[in-house]
C-alpha cells in the first residue's frame, strides 16, 4: 500500500516527464542554423565548452553530417566574432540618418519634377479636348440650323467621338492617380533606415530578423560571413563598400549619389 506522500511524489514525477523540457541551450544560441558552411553546405550549429577554470566559450562550427563528404572547413569561430560579422553584413544594407534626410530631400525633388510634368500633360489634354469639344459643338449647332444634312453630319462627327472620349479617360486617369512611382523608394529608404538603429544597438535578434528577410545564401567560411542580398539591398550594399573604401568625406557623398542614387 502506498503511502500519500509517495503516491503524490510519483504523481509530480509523472507530470515532470510528460511535459517537453525546454532546451536553454537552444534558446541563448541566437545563431543557430543562421547559415551554412561554405565548404560543404551543411548548416552552421553551435557549441559551448567549460572550462576547468569555469570560463565558458561559445562557438560556432559546421554540423559536418555529411556522409560521403568531408568538410574542409574545420575551424571554429567564437561567438561575439560571429555576431561581428552578422553585425558587419546587416551594416551594408542599412542607411543612416543622414542619409536617410539626404535620400529623402532628393525624392521631393524627383515628385516636384514629376508632378509638373504631369499638369503639364493635363493641361495639353485638356487644351486637346477643348479644341475638339468646339468642333463638335459647331458641327451640332450647324445641323441644328440645317447649314449642314444628316449624312454630312454624320461623316464629320463620329470620326470625333471616339476621340474625345480616349482624351476623356486619360485626363482622369492621370488626375484621379494617387500612385507614385517614387513611394517604393521611400519606403525602401525608410526601412533600411529602421534597421539602422537595430545595429546601432547591437540588437543581435533585429539584425539577424533583418539579414533573413533582406538575402539569402548565408554562408560562413574561414570565420567570415557573407550574404547574397537581394535588389535593392544588393545595390546598397555595393555603394556602402565603396564608400567604406573612400576616406574623403566629399567624394563619399558623389558616390552615394552616383551608384546609390542612380540606381534607386
């Protein structure tokens, strides 16, 4: 016979087993699966070693699960290097204030330019249309005082009316059209900006949301990571390492207008 204090420790015992442990482990390795191995495409885990002393260290390694090949790249790569380079790729995609003020200056000025160019072409169309509304205006009054017979009428004014009806329709169009051709870019701008602050912060789990979300094809070898980026990140990326290359402050803000701007 069991005793109540038994029964209730078996009971706990139970209830411990059937509830799935959690893997802190797994949790505190942010960068776990992130990417994969340049040698062999496997994925990226990561370990953590104790040392007698107590000082723990914590890597990151090709899983190397491949059975029909072995990964060249055996090396190991510490944690905070690793997030030096998640940090180092997630800087090449991201645009600072400055920046972001100097980009957005330039956009009002591409919509000033864009929207006079668009009255300008409403204000043609509908110089078009009032022209041809005169016509067909002179043609119903003319058949209305008999200057002209039905069969004239006709053969002068349907030709016209398709006419004005397509200068009808593009006058709307081009009116009532709220769509703008730069807004992608904005928002572009605006989000790469976002995530400035992320790295600004060193907000390991932001810049590793932002990398996954931006590129692909993660991969790390020899300690280094690199990212394919996808358009229009790749683009920024390009002008944010050519500008890393330049130490003259005027000839950075030339290429970002020149390879960054132009490209936008």
């Amino acid at each position: 016979m069991l005793s109540k204090k038994t029964f209730d420790d078996i009971q706990k015992a139970l209830i411990a087993v059937g509830k799935p442990r959690l893997n802190r482990e797994e949790k505190k390795f942010l960068f776990r699966h992130f990417a994969t191995c340049g040698s062999c495409g496997y994925s990226i885990t990561a370990e953590r070693h104790t040392k007698k002393s107590g000082l723990r260290f914590r890597y990151y390694r090709c899983t190397g699960k491949g059975k029909t090949q072995r990964c060249e790249n055996r090396s190991f790569i510490p944690e905070q290097k690793f997030v030096d380079e998640v940090k180092r790729n997630a800087q090449l995609v991201t645009i600072p204030d400055e920046w972001k003020e100097k980009f957005l200056a330039r956009i009002e000025t591409w919509e000033s330019e864009v929207s006079l160019e668009k009255q300008q072409k409403i204000n043609s169309l509908k110089s078009e249309f009032s022209s041809l509304k005169s016509k067909i205006d002179r043609l119903n009054n003319a058949f209305s005082e008999g200057s002209i017979d039905i069969d004239e009428f006709k053969e002068l004014k349907n030709p016209l009316i398709p006419k004005k009806v397509e200068l009808e329709q593009k006058i709307v169009v081009l009116e009532k059209s709220k769509a703008n051709r730069l807004e992608p870019l904005r928002n572009w701008i605006l989000d790469a900006n976002a995530f400035n602050m992320a790295v600004i912060s060193n907000d390991e789990l932001e810049m590793k949301s932002f990398l996954q979300r931006v590129g692909s094809n993660r991969l790390l070898r020899a300690q280094t990571l690199t990212v394919s980026f996808k358009n229009p990140f790749d683009l920024l990326a390009e002008t944010s390492l050519a500008i890393r290359n330049t130490s003259d402050v005027s000839e950075q803000c030339s290429r970002w207008w020149s390879q960054g701007g132009s490209n936008s």
